[in-house]
C-alpha cells in the first residue's frame, strides 16, 4: 500500500477513535500507528497532518458536508462515512496539491474498505457533488 494510501487509512482509524474515546489528535494517531506497528515518519506525519486539520477545519467541514447530503444532520451519518467524508473535504479545500480524482478514488477505497456495502457510491456522489461545485478547476 502506498505511503499516502495508508496514512489516511491511520487518519480514518484516528478519527474514529477521537469520536469514540475523546482523544486528542496525537494520541489518537500514535494508537493507531503503535497498535499496526507503524514507524515509516512520512505516514506518522501525513496521518497526523490529515487528523489535525480535520479537527481544526471541523465545523466548517462538517457544514459543507451537511450542505451536500441534503441537510441531514452530520450525526445522522455513519461514523466511518462521515470521517471518510471529513478527510475528502478537507482534501478537496485545502491541499491544493492533491488533485481532486485521487481524493476521491482514495476516499472510495477506504469506504469500500471500512464502510457500509454501498457506501462507497454515497461517498463518491458527495465528494464528487463538492468537487464539482467548490474546486470546479481542481
């Protein structure tokens, strides 16, 4: 699995675990990389980059999901989605290097990976709705 493939696959467990237990980013990542024996600094560092900025971009995030899944409340979506989506968001905003197709392909994969049956099409619909509509020149 590539470096950037598995640091967000950390940063979804991470964030889990921050809903679940009330951690902190750091704790909630170190956990994660210690318990899959994780030390390969790039992935630390971009699991840890994915998680902080997330929380930090939260509110606004969590409103643009809310916007484009027709006004549900954000905890009305399963938990695994709803960070999947945190992190395509903040992707899709914010790392201008990233281009929007791997966003979306990498936040697919972890839905198909971690989610529901079908929630891999849920999540390619909204990210796919945000990109075309918020970064249509991504």
């Amino acid at each position: 699995m590539r470096k950037r493939s598995l640091a967000r696959e950390f940063a979804l467990q991470a964030l889990y675990n921050m809903e679940i237990r009330n951690c902190p980013a750091k704790e909630a990542v170190a956990m994660v990389c210690e318990v899959n024996r994780e030390e390969d600094r790039d992935v630390v560092d971009f699991a840890l980059h994915l998680v902080e900025s997330v929380a930090a971009n939260g509110k606004d995030i969590n409103a643009i999901i809310v916007k484009y899944v027709s006004n549900w409340p954000i905890d009305r979506i399963a938990i695994i989605e709803r960070n999947i989506l945190r992190i395509g968001v903040y992707e899709l905003l914010y790392e201008e290097d990233i281009p929007a197709k791997v966003t979306i392909n990498e936040a697919v994969e972890l839905a198909k990976r971690f989610g529901e049956d079908e929630a891999y099409r849920f999540v390619n619909g909204v990210l796919d709705k945000i990109r075309i509509e918020l970064c249509p020149t991504k």
